[in-house]
C-alpha cells in the first residue's frame, strides 16, 4: 500500500473542515461549469488569426485542463448514478473517451477498484493540439452525517449543553458542527456550553464575527469557515410509498411491521409503537407523541425509517428508545413541508433527522444520540447531542450516499 492510500482515510474524515484543502473539492466547485464549457467545444475556443503562436498555446493548454475536469466530472456522475439503483458492478467499472467535434479537445476516463484498499480511483485525461493534463482521484463515500449538527441559519446552544462523540475511533478527527451563515453570531454558546469538537461558520464567512461566546464556554477543537458549502438536498418520497393508498392515522398502542403511508402518527401519552423488521413509513401529516410515549423495537434487527410530511413534536420524556443504541435503527426525512421538529423536556432519541427546511427545538435536559441536519438549531439548558462517529462509516445503500473526490493528484 502506498502513502496516498495510508493518508486516505484521514483526509476523507477532515475534508468539511479547515484540515482539508485538497484539490478535489475545488475541482468540484467548477465541474458543471467545465462540462458545459467543453460540451461547447470550438465555439468557445476559437482564436483570432492574429493572435500570438503563445496565445492560442495557453488556450489549447487550457482547453487540456478543462477536457480533464469535464473526464473527471463524467466519471464521477457515472458512479453515483450506480448508488440509487444499489448496483455497482466492479467488473463493469466507467470507462469511456470522447472526441470534440470542430475541435482538437478529447478525454478518457476509467475507475478502477484497488482490490487491496477497497477503495476506487478515477484516472481521468483531456487534450488539446499538442498538450495533455492528466489527474487521478481517490474516491471517498460520504453520506448525510458527516457534521454532528449542519444547518443553513442559526445554531443555539444554550446554558451547560453538550455536544460530544461517541464511537470516536482513536486518533480520529474531532467531530464538526457548521452553519452555512456567515452572519454576525450566527452560532452562539453560552455560559458553560461545551462543544467536544469543532465549529464552522459559512465559506468566506469570519468565526470572529460569526461565533458568539459567553463566559466559561468550552470548545476543544477548531473555529474556521468552511472550505465549500454543501447544499443538502431535498428528500424525496420513494415511488411505491407516494402512490400507495394511506391507511389512516396510527393512534395507541401498535405494532408495525410492513411498509405503509399514514395521514398521521398521534400518540397519547406512554403509549408505544412497535417496530418489528425493516420498516419505512410515509407520514403525510404532523408526528406528535405525548409524555412517554416512545418508538420501539421489537427486536436488534428492526428499524424505522420515516419520511414526514409535517410537524414533528415529541412530549416531556418522548422519543425513540432503543436498548440496542444503535442510532441507524431510526430515521427522520423530512420533507421540505416539514417546519419545525420540537422535543419537550426530558425526550430522548436513538437517531438521525435529516430536515433542511425544519427549525430544531431541544427542550431542557433533551438527548440526541446520533445526527441533525437541518435549518435552524436550538438546544436549550443541560440538554445533550451525542455524535455517533460511526455513522461517518457510509456505506453504498445508505440513503443521501454519495462518491466525492478525496486524495488528488495531476
């Protein structure tokens, strides 16, 4: 194994924050500008006959240089067109070349599997006249959970709250929490919070302006803007589940153990839904457990996966239990209709909830034992998220999974 696949691991984990600063992801940033531009071809590279023999040697240097990133670009979407169907096929890996017509710009691409790492590279070549650049990338599979907390606005975290890790492998990286604002105070600690990790404002946003601290807080890890700015993507409902007809409202004590779309979950207080097998669920309407009430699991091998409609609201001492602890056994995806997901005192949940357009309310003495992705964040006194590290582990049927170039090399 060589020094590129040893450092692999560690720049795939610190690519959000100020550690990573590969070229990969400023390749990313212009791709969708680079396809267009070399789909173009000779319309946008044509040169005046009375320009200079070094003139038109930079633009076909250049033309080089853009048919690459457009090599590099295709072959990357040719892989993540593979994710939502599940079907990556290593024997049958992209591969491909073209030739511009009406211009001297051509690319190849080909991904290969390194049977030894398990990870996959992309080699990827563009010319023009006499001039060639080439770049090969590692490969990295992230997923929606990569940041303990992501939001689009404000992050809150109120007197003696806590984010920390758990599942930290040693010697991993710190976990991150960011906002894409670059507003003044865009994320406030206050006295006594204490964040086990890193904080990030928007790119080009200043953490000076942009974090907020109050007395006797504590962050143990890095305050940086980000190096580029993910958009998280809306959910979408699975085909069979949106043309399926509704089964009315789950209401009581019950056990679920098909898929299914409901109009609305409505729990009174301690009263228990079970889960027993892989279950998925589309909630059209709101989510509202009262005091006690809670999502169960009949068993290790069950989970639930709901995408939601509406407003969520878990009661005083409401949430998700889990005696096997294991945050990917329950998942929130909420629809951009979703506005606000709310947990009342005491509530504690076993899970990751993945909102962008939801305001985040944690009430007194809240716990979270897994991920947030969301608008807007607000964790109110003595209430704790705890980050389970493991779900940086992204495998390829997780939903939101995603190839993006790490180590790059030209």
């Amino acid at each position: 194994m060589d020094n590129r696949h040893l450092n692999f691991v560690a720049k795939k984990r610190t690519r959000f924050g100020k550690h990573y600063r590969s070229r990969g992801y400023a390749m990313l940033s212009a791709l969708s500008a680079s396809v267009i531009f070399i789909m173009l071809g000779s319309g946008m590279l044509e040169t005046s006959r009375y320009v200079t023999v070094d003139a038109i040697r930079g633009g076909q240097k250049d033309a080089a240089i853009v048919a690459k990133d457009a090599a590099m670009a295709i072959a990357l979407k040719e892989m993540n067109d593979m994710l939502p169907v599940k079907n990556i096929n290593n024997n049958a890996l992209p591969i491909g070349a073209m030739h511009l017509a009406n211009s001297e710009q051509s690319l190849d691409y080909q991904v290969i599997l390194d049977n030894n790492t398990g990870i996959y590279e992309v080699f990827a070549t563009g010319e023009s006249g006499p001039f060639s650049s080439q770049a090969n990338a590692l490969l990295a599979l992230t997923g929606l959970y990569e940041y303990a907390i992501y939001v689009k606005g404000n992050i809150t975290l109120d007197n003696s709250t806590t984010v920390l890790p758990y599942n930290m492998p040693s010697g991993a990286p710190k976990l991150d929490i960011a906002t894409r604002s670059t507003n003044p105070d865009a994320i406030s600690l206050y006295n006594s919070a204490t964040v086990y990790g890193n904080l990030h404002v928007g790119v080009g946003g200043d953490p000076a302006v942009g974090i907020d601290r109050y007395s006797s807080v504590t962050i143990t890890g890095e305050q940086s803007a980000l190096e580029w700015d993910w958009i998280p993507p809306d959910v979408v409902v699975p085909t069979y589940l949106l043309q399926a007809a509704s089964s009315g409202n789950i209401k009581n004590d019950k056990t679920v153990s098909t898929d299914g779309k409901w109009d609305y979950i409505t729990l009174g207080n301690s009263e228990i839904v079970t889960v027993n097998g892989d279950v998925t669920l589309y909630v059209t309407g709101d989510i509202s457990l009262g005091n006690s009430a809670t999502f169960e699991y009949a068993n290790k091998n069950s989970s639930l996966t709901l995408y939601v409609g509406g407003d969520i609201e878990f009661k005083n001492s409401g949430g998700a239990n889990d005696n096997y602890k294991n945050a990917r056994n329950f998942t929130i995806l909420a629809l951009p209709t979703c506005g606000e997901i709310r947990m009342n005192n005491s509530g504690k949940i076993y899970g990751t909830i993945y909102a962008p357009d939801a305001i985040f309310e944690l009430d007194n003495s809240t716990e979270i034992h897994g991920a947030v992705v969301g608008k807007s964040y607000y964790q109110k006194n003595s209430s704790t998220l705890y980050y389970d590290a493991s779900l940086r582990n992204t495998e390829t049927d997780d939903i939101g999974a995603v190839f993006t170039p790490s180590y790059w090399s030209e």
